[in-house]
C-alpha cells in the first residue's frame, strides 16, 4: 500500500483478475478501480470528495454544537429557565450530529469491528452513541424529579444529565476537526507521477523516411525512430543527436549549470530543454525506460518506504481501545453487583468511555498543525503535514543540491580580463554581437553590459557559427565573440597569456568568453553562475543548529568546491548523476544520519522522496515541489531555516499537547472508575483540556523568522 499515493499494488494477479481484487475490497466496505498509467483524475476526485465530505459535515456539526451546548448547560443547570419541550428541541439539535456527521466514524467502527480491529472510531462512535441514548434515556423516560450527581457541595439540579448531549456533540464535531485538518494535510497537493505527466512533453514530432514530419502521441514514439526537436520544447526520449548542433538547458536533469552544446552523435536525455537550433534525435529510450520516468518512479517507492512506517500511537490504539471498553464493562458490572442501581452503575460505565475519548487528543495535532502550518505561509514556507513536523526534530545532516538552490542558476559576469583594450570596450563589442543572443551566456554579457556601461551599440554583418560563437562588424571593427573552437574556426591565433588565462578559468568552473577584433584577441570574459544572497548566512544557521552540511550536484569538483568555500559548506560531492543522488542520500541515511535534501529540479525528485525530510524551492520545478515535505515559496533560502526552526517548534507543541491530553486522559479515568465523574465535570474538563490544547498551539503565532536575528557566526573550515 502506498497511502501518499492511495494506491496498492497487487503481485501474483494477471490483468483479467483485477474484477476479483475490487470485489475483495469493496467487500471489505471500500471503494477501488484500476489505476491507468498516465491517468490520476480518479485519486484526485477521491481525495476531493472525501475531503468535501469532511468539511460539510464539519460545518453541520459546529453549526448545532454551539446553540446545543448553550441549552443544555444552561437549562440543565437553571431550571426555572426551563420551558416547555426543552428536552425535545435539545435532543433534535443533536440528532444530526450523532448521526449523520458522525457517520464516519460509525462506519469506520462497524468496518473495524467486523474486521477484528478495533480503532479510535470505535470509541468515537461509541462515545457519543451510548452518551447520546443515555441523555435521550434521562431527558424523555427518566423522572424529572430525581436527583441529580454530586458535586461536593450539594447537588446539581434534577435533569442536569442533559450534559450528556452536550458531550456527544462536542466529541463528534471535535474529532471531525481533527480528522479534517488531518486530511488536508495528507493530502499533498497531488503525487510525483502526476507532476511528470505534466511536465513530459506530450507529443512527438516523428520524422518517416521520406524526410516528412508528422505529430503524433509522445507514447506512441518507437525505438529506433527519429524525432525532431524545435527550440523551446522539451526532448521527449532519451536518445542520441544524428542532426544539429543546438544548446540543451540541462539543470533540470542533471543539475548542471552551464548549457550544453550537443551536436551529431552527442547523447541527450528527454526532460531536456532545447534552446536555440533545430535537433533531430534516434529515441533508445521511450515510455517507462526513460530517466525522467526512472527517477520518478525512484520517487515513487520512496514515499511507499516512508509511509509503511508504522506509528507508535497506532500501536498503542490498538491496545488502549479494547482495554477502555473492558474497563467501561467491568466498572458498569462492580457497580451494578455493589450497588444494584443498574442508572448509577451505567452512567458511571459511560462517564469511563467518554473520558477516554477526550477532544483534547482530535486537537491536539490539527491545532498545531493548523497554527504553524499558517504561520510558515505567513513567513513563505508551506509544510505539507505530519511527516515533515516529525522529521524534523530529528534531522542532523542538510543535503544542498548547488544549481538553482545554493546558486541562483543564472549565468553572469565575474570577471573581465583583457589584453590592450580596455574592460569597457572588450564588454560593448561583445554584448553587441550578444544583444539579440537567446543563449544564457550571451544575455548574461547582455546584462552585464548594460547594467554597468550604459547602451549596447548595434553590429552590422551579424553571423553566428552554431555551437561556436557569433561574428560581425561592431564601430567599424570585425570582431568576434565565442569559444577558443571558433577562433581556430577563424584562424585566428591564441596567445600564449590568453591561453594561460583560459587554462585558469576552464580549471576553476568558469565558462571563458574569447572576444577578438580585426583578427587578434583583446578579452576573455569569465561567466559563472552566482551564488544566492543569503547563501552563507543560511549556512552558517544550519551549523549553528548542530547540523552537517554537504553540496550536491552534477558539476565538477572544481565548481562546487569554489561554491561551498563562498557559503562555508565543509563536504561536497560532485559528478552526481541524477540517479545516483537518491542513492547518495540513502547512504547517507543508512550510516544513521537523519537527512534532509533541499533542491529544485526534476533530477532532485527522487533524492527529496528519498531524504527524511524534503525540503524544495518554489522557483525549481513542479516534480520536486510534489515530491518534497516542505516548499519554500520565499525568495530568500534562510526561508530554508525557518521551515526547519518552525517544523521543530510545531512538532514539540504537538508532543506537549499529546502528553497533556493523553495524561488527562489517564488522570480522569480512575475519577470516572470511581463514581466521582458526572457529566458537568466531564465536559467542564474536556472543555479545559481543549482550552489548554488550543492556547499552547495558538504560542506559534509568535514565531520570529531568522531573517529579523543576527547571524550566528560563521564555523571555520
């Protein structure tokens, strides 16, 4: 079972047994169908319904809870209040919260019951079914005139046991609380297969052998056949390049920064972005056998590792639920042999199985979790749920994939060396040969240039040499811009000191821009990709945490080491292929690190599935956004910080109300054993159990992002 996902994968069946497997479980009084590849609408319609079905229910039951609950504390406790048919109109507010919106719970209760499996609903609907016929016993059959429960000075007045209503109403509409607020959170926003459906290219536009080209459905694409590849689409196949050349925008793949140059007999891989030519690919790869489609199916078992983890509090349910029920039948009967008022023995009987199932345990998660979840959106960090809350307190070790997380992804300027001319003269002539570029290096000069020297002049016999370069006439002069492979091209010699200079930028990472006029080299402009503002600070959070910090990407060591020396990253780990990162990350997770991965692209999906806790950016791809825990929205990656800061704080306000709520719970009982228990006491109880619930979690409003404290300072290296 994959519950992310709600799906089940059943082995050992062949397709036309599938009928039997649906009829086993709508037996089991669920619903099912067959999953289509490529089709998530009836997950998605499930989850939608069972959520909407929560909320109207919700609303229902609030909406009676609270003039309920005014009528019978009141008229319970003031009798000459009281008018005629009182009883009636309090029981008729109630009947639909007993039934309809708890209906639920009683079919989860009868569902595990005649599965041998005994649940929290069970003592939910028993709760507020047997408090329920207990009122409607007391209101409408029993004398008015009896006496009321003790209180310890005096007696409350005859009919207070109308309280009861007011607990079985309160219990219903409390618990559909929690369990809406836990729905929702479960809910994910959609799962990792879906997202590639949306990201893969859709078509594929076939070439026959005739050389005419013809569209037809990405899934229908054979091995061995040849598409072509227009500038701005997506590769649809893994495949190799038998006509070009163009530039691929990799990052999303394989967390490289710098595009690719591909041209005839070049690998390429689908997911790919083309940029400027025209491709022609032979697919090897289609369908499932893709490495977009590896990865998210990598991603894909992950999430069913993490959600067969079986929690603590169910295995304590399992045990604590059918010992409440003996307990509540074995203190009816004592009482019952000790006293013979079967009315005493079975209020005492239901006063224990109300107790047992106090609101306080429905809010204590949802009330935190509601409260911090709206505060990280207050602070631009959206947690999905429990999960991350959870993993949180735990994580010792943070994954930073480099391209688009610790580095912003874009190509710029950092330095400009020349040779006779001046740094201003080397950048005109270059960002005019670039101006009308859509490669990222050329817009990078582009904008280099006009930020820091003014207007770009226009070049005149503008030509461009695929995969090379561009040549032209700027003021008069031929000059041309590109790789040291054009200036061969060109025939134009390379100097002794350029050469050195290139050696210097190749070696450290750096894309070298050759620019030469009237046929000798006058500059070499250096393009990297920029580390984030913040980058360091955010470092510098995370060690002061206690945490180990380790760089990620697809980039030579030579790159990544110059990036985590500017941020204060100790380790790195460079070449990593995209399939290869979740493996790095189970590594990781097999030497006892608890780890979090916090990346942005497509090729980060599996790791952030495969990590504790996945932390993504908003600016990176929809895939990774599906596949994380956490996703931070602000453009700011201490955002990162904050969600783990926050993710923490929730998740002990959580463990604190749990142990309050659960230690009430254990408190109460032998009261309620005992006789000492009534129904005024019950719900004022459960009433201050909620309260202290509700104002504990309502203590994260006043979480402080780090952005508004100084920075720790930096740890050396």
């Amino acid at each position: 079972m994959n519950f992310a996902t709600d799906r089940a994968t059943i082995v050992g069946l062949g397709p036309e047994e599938a009928g039997h497997a649906i009829a086993i479980v709508e037996k089991a009084g669920y619903t099912a169908t067959v999953h289509e590849e490529g089709d998530d609408t009836w997950t998605e319609r499930a989850a939608a319904v069972r959520l909407a079905s929560l909320r109207r229910r919700l609303a229902v039951a609030a909406l009676l809870t609270i003039p309920l609950c005014d009528l019978t504390i009141v008229l319970a406790l003031v009798p000459s209040w009281r008018f005629a048919g009182w009883q009636v109109l309090c029981v008729l507010l109630a009947v639909p919260i007993v039934t309809w919106c708890a209906w639920p719970f009683h079919r989860a209760a009868w569902r595990g019951i005649r599965h041998h499996t005994l649940t929290m609903d069970v003592l939910v609907s028993l709760g507020a079914a047997v408090s329920f016929l207990w009122a409607l016993y007391t209101l409408v059959l029993h004398p008015a005139s009896s006496p009321g429960y003790w209180l310890g000075f005096g007696r409350t007045p005859a009919g207070a046991e109308a309280i009861y209503l007011d607990v079985a109403a309160g219990m219903v509409t409390f618990q559909l609380a929690g369990r809406y607020f836990e729905t929702r959170a479960r809910r994910r926003a959609g799962d990792v297969l879906g997202a590639l459906n949306d990201l893969a290219a859709k078509h594929a536009r076939v070439v026959d052998a005739d050389g005419t080209e013809r569209l037809v459905a990405a899934d229908d694409l054979q091995v061995g056949q040849h598409y072509v590849v227009r500038p701005g689409e997506r590769l649809v196949a893994d495949g190799t390049v038998v006509a070009g050349p163009s530039t691929l925008d990799v990052s999303a793949m394989t967390g490289e920064s710098q595009p690719v140059e591909v041209d005839s007999g070049d690998t390429v891989v689908g997911g790919t972005l083309n940029l400027t030519g025209r491709l022609v690919v032979v697919a090897q790869a289609v369908g499932r056998r893709t490495r977009l489609a590896q990865m998210a199916a990598i991603a894909d078992e992950a999430q069913r590792r993490k959600s067969r983890a079986q929690r603590v509090a169910d295995r304590v349910i399992q045990v604590f639920v059918p010992s409440i029920i003996g307990l509540a039948l074995v203190v009816g009967l004592a009482w019952w042999l000790g006293t013979g008022d079967a009315g005493r023995s079975l209020a005492n009987a239901v006063a224990v199985l109300i107790i047992a199932c106090p609101c306080a345990l429905g809010l204590a998660t949802p009330t935190a979790l509601m409260v911090g979840v709206g505060r990280g959106s207050q602070l631009g960090v959206l947690i999905k749920g429990h999960d991350a809350l959870e993993t949180s307190s735990r994580i010792d070790t943070v994954v930073l994939d480099k391209t688009g997380t610790v580095t912003t992804g874009r190509m710029a300027v950092a330095e400009v060396v020349t040779y006779d001319l001046s740094p201003a003269s080397v950048l005109r002539r270059a960002a005019a040969l670039e101006r009308d570029s859509e490669h990222p290096i050329g817009r990078a000069v582009v904008e280099h240039t006009a930020t820091t020297i003014g207007a770009v002049p226009v070049a005149t016999a503008f030509a461009s040499v695929p995969g090379q370069g561009v040549t032209g006439v700027v003021d008069g002069a031929a000059c041309a811009v590109g790789t040291r492979r054009l200036l061969e091209h060109l025939g134009i010699p390379l100097p002794s000191a350029v050469a050195a200079d290139l050696a210097i930028a190749e070696s450290e990472g750096d894309i070298a821009v050759l620019v030469s006029v009237e046929g000798a080299v006058c500059g070499l402009i250096r393009v990297r990709d920029t580390v984030r503002d913040h980058a360091a600070e955010t470092v510098s959070w995370l060690r002061s945490m206690g945490m180990r910090t380790l760089l990620l990407t697809g980039d030579a060591e030579c790159v990544a080491r110059r990036v985590a020396d500017a941020v204060g990253i100790e380790e790195i780990a460079a070449r990593v292929l995209p399939d290869d990162k979740a493996a790095l990350i189970e590594s990781l997770r097999a030497g006892g690190r608890s780890v979090a991965m916090v990346g942005d692209g497509i090729n980060d999906s599996a790791a952030l599935a495969t990590a504790d806790l996945g932390i993504a950016l908003v600016t990176g791809t929809d895939l990774a956004m599906k596949a994380a825990d956490v996703i931070v929205v602000r453009d700011d990656l201490r955002a990162v910080v904050d969600a783990v800061r926050l993710s923490r704080r929730t998740f002990s306000t959580i463990r604190i109300n749990l142990v309050w709520a659960f230690g009430y719970n254990v408190a109460a009982l032998p009261v309620a054993a005992a006789g000492l228990l009534n129904p005024l006491i019950a719900a004022a109880a459960m009433a201050l159990s909620s309260i202290l619930v509700v104002s504990n979690s309502m203590r994260l409003r006043g979480y402080e992002s780090v952005t508004t404290a100084p920075a720790p300072a930096p740890h050396g290296h």
